[in-house]
C-alpha cells in the first residue's frame, strides 16, 4: 500500500486513498452501496482542509438530507481541530436558503422570509383558487402545486412556460397569481429556494463570480438523484461555461451511483453523471468495487436483483465479510400477523440478541404501511421512530402553533393568519373569512392589513384576533425563545383547546415537545448563553462586504456582527435573523427531523426513500407484494419498473449483518382488502442466499416476465385454492382481463399462466364470473384456476 501520511487516511483501500487524495479537477467516483462514497467525501474534506489546500470558507458540500449533513459536521469535528460549524455543507435546499438569507435584498426577498412547507404550499394554493373560483374539479389544487413545482424545477417561471391549450394557459395563469401571493406574504415554497437562488446566481456576475472564486472545492453526495436545476446551480458556482465547457478554477467532485437513482418522478437525471463528464470535461474517474457494509448473503441478493435492471452504467460490487446469514423470507397471511411477526422478531434481537434498537429499521414502500406496523410495536411497548410520514412539524397542532409564532414574526403572511383566525374556534365563520379575504384583494393588502376595512361584528372579531397577535407580539418582545412559545401556547388557546378534546393529552405532549425541540434548537445553534463564536475567515468578510448594499446596510451594522453567532444560516454575512425567525426556518427545513424521540434508543421506521444513504445492522422489508413493491403505478412500464428495481435494490443494501423479508397474502389498504401476489422482486433473488420461514410458495422462481408484468397481477392460484372469485380483489390499476364468457378455453388445449408456465387444460366449469379451469401444469402440478382472474394465454 502507498504511503499515509496522515492518521485521516487510515482504514481507506488504494480506490479510496486514491479518491480522497485526488489533485485539484473535476472527478466522478460512480460506484455501489456501501463502498463508501460518503465516506470518501467526508475524508477529503478532512484532508484538503488538514493539508492546508483550503479554509474552511473554501468548501461547499451538499448532501442528500439534513441528517447526512450533520453527521458530515460531526465526523470532521472528530478529525479535525477547529470549529467546523459554519461550513457550507448541507442539503440544496439548506445551502440556497443560506444563500438568499446573505443577499436577499439582492434576491428580492424581506429579510425574514419564511419557508412553505409542502402542506403550507397546497393551502396557499387552495385559498388562491376559492379566491378566484378556479374550478378545482377541474384544476385540483395538488396537480396545480404539482404543475408549480414541475415548473420551477425546469427552471421556468410563468412567461417562459410555453401553453398552447386553455388549460395549460390557466394554470400558467394561477402560477403567476400564486407567485405574486407568495412575494406579497414574504414566502417561498421549497421549488422557489432552488430556483431564486440559481437565478441570483445567473443574473448577478459580481456575485456569482465572488463565489466561484470563493469555493475552490465543491462536493456532491448523492449526485444521480440531483434534477435539472440543481444540476445548473452547481455550475453557476463550478465556473462560466464557454461553448458548452465549463471554464472553472474549481474542483467539483459528484460521488453518486445510477442503480440508486430513485428520484426520477421527481425529475431527478441520472443523465446529470453524463453531462458532467462532458461539460466539465472530467478527468478523473473513479470506482469504488468493494463493499464495506454488507455480508456476502445479502450483497449478492442486491447484485443478482439489480442485474435485472438494463440501463445500467456498470458497476460490481464484492466484499470480503464472508457470508454471514442467510436473507430470511417470510410469508404472512395477513399485514397484521406480518407486523406482529416482525415485532416479535424485533424484541428476540433486543432481548436475546442485544441489538440495539435503533440499528434495527422497518422499511416500508408506501407510509401507509406503517401504521399496522406503528400500532403492533406501540402495544408491545417497543420504542420506534417514524421518519417519512407525519414528521414532527408537519403535524396539524405543531403547524398551528408554528402558525402563530410565524404570525408574531410577520403579521402579513396570510397563509398563518388562515390557519390560525379561527383555530382555537373564535366565533369567526368562513363567510367573514370570505368577506375579509376580498377586502384585502381590493386593497392589495395583506388579511391582517385589511381587519379594520371589514365592519359589523365580524369585523369586531377580526379586529380582536390581530390584536390579540399584537398584545403577544408585544409580550414577547425580547423573552427567550422558551418563554415565546410558552406564552404563545397559553395566549391562542391552544392548550386549552386540546385540554378539552377526547385524544388531546398527545397533542398536548407535542406541543410541549415543541418547546423542548426550540431549546435544543438554541443550545445547538448558539443562540443562548454559551455561544460559540464562529471562525471568521476572509471569505466571510468578503461575503458581507457584497452585502453591504444601502438597503441592508441599516440591518446589518457592519463586520463586528460576524463575532455573533447566528443560527447557521446567515452566519457569515451578519445578517441577523431573531431566534425565533431562525427556529421557524429550522422548522420548516428540517421537518424530517422527528426531535420528539430523538435521544431514545428507538426502532427505526421510515420509506425506502427515506432510508437512502443509512445504514443498519438489521432490516426488515415488509410488503414485497406486486402492486405494492413494485409500485402498481409503477409497473405498467419499463422505466418504471427498473426504478422499483432500484429502489428494492437501496433497501436490500442498507442492512449490515442480517436482512428480513416478508410479504403477505392479504393487506388492507386504502379500506379494502388486496390479495396481491409476491413481489417479482423475491423471484429474482438467488435461492442459495435465501431461508424460508415459512413454507416456500409453489411458482417462485419461475416468474417469466417475457409475457408482460401485467399478467402476474391476476390472482390465480389463490383463487383456486379455495377463495371464491367473487372474493378476490385484484389490482384496481391494471383489471383483470375478462377472459370470459366466450374465453375461448376448452379442455384439451394448451395455455401459458404468466407465473406457473404452460400447462394443458383438464376440465373447464361454471359460466361467467365464476368460470374456473382446471389446468396441468408440468412443473407445479395440477391447480384450477378462476379465468375471471387468472390470465391465461392461449398457446395452441
Ligand atoms: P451508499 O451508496 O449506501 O450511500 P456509500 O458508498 O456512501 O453507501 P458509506 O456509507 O460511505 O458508503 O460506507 C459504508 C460503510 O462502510 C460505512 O459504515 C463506512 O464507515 C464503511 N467503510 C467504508 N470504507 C471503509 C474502509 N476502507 N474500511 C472499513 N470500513 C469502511
Ligand atoms: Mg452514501
């Protein structure tokens, strides 16, 4: 082995040394799970700084979550002697926020602008379409925030979307009328942090230039998941492109892997790695074959299911752990005995075993499925954590809160104000609500601006709610963030509220956790007492020098404002945001963050997407059912199904030492009962890796896709083995084709069933819906199947 010259590149391989140590200029490292990638990022950011190369202020890395991020800060606090806080590492959206908090004048947004949520987002939305009766049979407001996002993602605002057809032209229409709204309340949704921070980027050279020069070393997590427009961001601060190369000073390292890419139906590219290469003309390639985290069993189950997969960069992946155990299956006759077997399961590996619950995660397709999950481990009394679904700030009596204390920050945001004006009850009914609402529309102005306009007694009650605001905005002045909140809780009534309500003691238990996540927030960020000061290099100086236009000057009193630490954002420009105005963009960028439980040593539950990147000792993966995993509206094309694939293929790969999977034969979902098959995705795994729990079902391992994926939804064999047809619900997406009456099957010819081959047909019964055919079949024997269900293909 070379020569380490440093203790921080112990316990790397040739590949990774090589990587980390890499000269200046454009890299890619494309290689598998668990190789390594972050790793690598991580340590060359040590390196670089360790070796002197850069400062602090000279890096820029974007991970994929917020907790990747701070665990990135962590890990280079452990290596390295200083203070690391105020680098710029985080997620995209945390690194264009802190962006727009440095230059928003330059952006065009108040100081204090304040983050819509995707929640926040749909309601800003449904109160624009009431507001100028956009049919929303016709337009429903989703699609419209789905058209919005779409949009802002292309980089598009509503002048360069091109719509040819009435319909396109309205919502172009109400994505202008959203956009004004937005800017008049001092909002932006999480499309517009990206899009307004490439745009400052683009339009401003003076800017753009500073940073370019300023960050000598970008790095990328994650990169196959990266969209268009994160894409175009990162080449505004890579360098100029000049006929169609990019002109850089920089080095960009993109670490990603293309069989992990599962972001596509967000516009995620994987054609990003491609461009890269080209524009930034990269010369250093790197791959990275050997796989730390998994034993064999397990890595070759990934490997074998994701040489399904055909477009495909090409990758291996080995390792030297040995095989370890084998991956265990398990078939359950209902998604209820499925969660009591897994928490069985999960409380012999805490007891007997002494596996820490939270290297212990349940990976679900769809967050429906937890919540067989979540209530089977309440009632044992195991401790679980749930990321993905109703995170912590997301909930309804933690918005409404947040509401309130966004209302003290800024009255005029109107989305608050809507979800709060009569939120305890106040005696204020949706027509004043009207009634104001138009007020302010014909007066420009925002709802709390416009009480006063409204007469009568509904304009008494209005009138007394944004004084109520008012009085506690008063209070407040100057109080701890704790004692904000504390006021606030008691003031709106909130806590009364649910004081009164039948299943309000949990809401309550929130509420006060809401407290404890804002004093977290403080200490963390350096807001109390014991604040930290920042490193201040001369890139920060120079940062707030460009800030220094006449319009922030009154804000930000010059450079001794650096010495005083400021929640992260805006750490380096001086730019003071109030404790409070910080917690509130806290909140909104970190909803995944469930502070609530975050000390406990928890089980973990989350979606396969959320689980991108982690790691665990043990993994269960429930549900591998067809329509389930892979997805039903997934399946009925290629491109989708290779993202299911994918996406099977993360979740096999974040387990370390042993790997649970199990599906069911009945699930109730979404209020009915599904009998779906087993996932494709079993069949396609090795047998030699695999250990049944519970008897093997007859067909695995000859699924024959050549007939179509569609085919295997019928429900053949269940049916035939005792369950009446009329019983048997098969996928709502893709029907069963009615093969009957006149199914053309009579007892002698030959047929082909998408699961058990072809088999000769004995007898044939019943007429219609209840047909049923008896049918050989060579390799699984003899089975009547219900023709209503079962597709069958007529082979001669
Ligand atoms: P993913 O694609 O899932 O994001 P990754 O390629 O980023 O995976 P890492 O998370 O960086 O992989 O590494 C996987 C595991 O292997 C981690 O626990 C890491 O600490 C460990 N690891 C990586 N390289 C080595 C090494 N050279 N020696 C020992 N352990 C290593
Ligand atoms: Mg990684």
């Amino acid at each position: 082995p070379a020569h380490r010259p440093s203790s921080l590149l112990d316990n790397l391989n040739d590949e990774q040394l090589a990587a980390v140590t890499l000269p200046a200029g454009h890299a890619l490292i494309l290689a598998g799970a668990g190789s390594g990638k972050t790793r690598v990022l991580t340590t060359r950011i040590a390196w670089l700084l360790q070796s002197g190369q850069v400062t602090p202020g000279g890096i820029l890395a974007v991970t994929f979550t917020n907790k990747a991020a701070k665990e990135m800060v962590a890990r280079l606090s452990a290596m390295l002697p200083y203070n690391v806080r105020g680098m710029w590492i985080g997620t995209f959206h945390g690194l264009c926020n802190r962006l727009l908090r440095a230059h928003h004048v330059a952006a065009g947004l108040p100081a204090t602008f304040q983050i819509l949520d995707t929640q926040d987002q749909l309601s800003a939305i449904k109160r624009l379409c009431k507001q100028y009766q956009v049919d929303e049979e016709r337009f429903p407001p989703k699609q419209l925030g789905w058209f919005i996002a779409g949009c802002k993602e292309e980089g598009m605002r509503p002048k360069d979307v091109v719509a040819s057809d009435p319909d396109t032209k309205k919502k172009v229409e109400l994505y202008q009328l959203y956009e004004d709204q937005c800017q008049r309340e001092g909002v932006v949704d999480f499309g517009e942090l990206m899009l307004r921070s490439f745009e400052l980027l683009r339009d401003d050279a003076a800017l753009r230039q500073h940073y370019q020069r300023r960050f000598r070393f970008i790095l990328v997590d994650e990169f196959q998941d990266t969209n268009k427009l994160q894409y175009a961001w990162l080449k505004q601060l890579a360098g100029e492109m000049v006929g169609g190369r990019l002109q850089s000073s920089s080095s960009v390292l993109a670490v990603g892997d293309d069989d992990q890419s599962i972001y596509a139906f967000r516009g995620a590219r994987v054609g990003n790695m491609t461009d890269f290469v080209r524009e930034f003309d990269v010369q250093h390639q790197i791959k990275l074959e050997q796989n730390y985290r998994s034993f064999s069993n397990i890595l070759d189950c990934a490997n074998a299911l994701i040489s399904h997969n055909s477009q495909r960069l090409g990758k291996n992946l080995r390792t030297n752990q040995g095989a370890g155990e084998p991956v265990r299956v398990y078939e359950a006759p209902t998604d209820l005995d499925e969660a009591s077997w897994m928490v069985e399961e999960i409380r012999n590996l805490v007891r007997q075993d002494g596996v820490p619950r939270q290297e212990i995660a349940v990976l679900y397709r769809s967050n429906a499925q937890s919540r067989v999950i979540e209530s089977k481990l309440f009632n044992a009394g195991v401790p679980y954590r749930v990321y993905g679904g109703l995170r912590f700030f997301e909930r309804a009596e933690i918005k409404h809160a947040l509401a309130y204390l966004r209302l003290l920050e800024n009255p005029h945001d109107d989305t608050s104000f809507m979800r709060v004006v009569n939120f305890p009850a106040r005696g204020i009914g949706a027509r004043s609500v009207e009634t104001l609402q138009e007020t302010a529309r014909a007066a420009g102005c925002s709802l709390s601006d416009a009480v006063t306009a409204v007469g009568g007694a509904a304009g008494t009650k209005l009138q007394g709610f944004v004084a109520k605001i008012d009085v506690l905005r008063e209070e407040t002045q100057g109080k701890s963030l704790r004692q904000t909140i504390e006021r606030m809780l008691e003031a709106s009534g909130l806590i009364d509220f649910y004081l009164n309500e039948k299943e309000g003691q949990d809401r309550i238990e929130n509420l006060k956790e809401l407290v404890n996540a804002a004093e977290s927030f403080v200490t963390q960020e350096g807001f109390g007492k014991d604040a930290i000061a920042l490193p201040i290099d001369e890139h920060s100086r120079a940062d707030a020098a460009l800030t220094q236009s006449p319009a922030s000057q009154g804000l930000n009193p010059g450079l001794p404002m650096l010495d005083v630490p400021l929640g992260g954002t805006d750490a380096e420009t001086g730019e003071t945001l109030s404790p409070l105005a910080a917690f509130l963009v806290h909140a909104a960028l970190e909803a995944g963050d469930n502070q609530a439980q975050a000390g406990q040593e928890a089980v973990q539950l989350m979606t396969v997407h959320a689980s991108k990147g982690l790691e665990f000792d043990v993994v269960f993966i429930g549900g591998l059912e067809e329509g389930l995993f892979p997805h039903e509206n997934a399946a009925s094309d290629k491109g989708g199904l290779e993202e299911e694939r994918r996406l099977m293929y993360v979740a096999i790969t974040r387990a370390r030492k042993r790997l649970y999977l199990s599906h069911s034969q009945s699930r109730m979902l979404h209020g009915q009962t599904r009998f779906n098959l087993p996932s494709r995705f079993l069949d396609e795994l090795p047998e030699a890796n695999l250990k049944w729990l519970t008897a093997k079902q007859p067909g695995f391992g000859t699924f024959t896709p050549k007939f179509g994926g569609g085919s295997a939804y019928g429900n053949g064999f269940r049916a035939a083995s005792g369950t009446r047809s009329s019983e048997v619900f098969a996928n709502p997406v893709v029907p069963p084709q009615k093969t009957v009456p006149g199914h053309g099957i009579t007892k002698g010819i030959t047929v082909f069933h998408a699961k058990f081959g072809e088999g000769k047909v004995l007898a044939v019964e019943g007429t219609g819906d209840d047909a049923r055919a008896q049918i050989n079949f060579p390799r699984h024997g003899t089975k009547w199947l219900a023709l209503a269900i079962a597709k069958l293909t007529i082979v001669e």
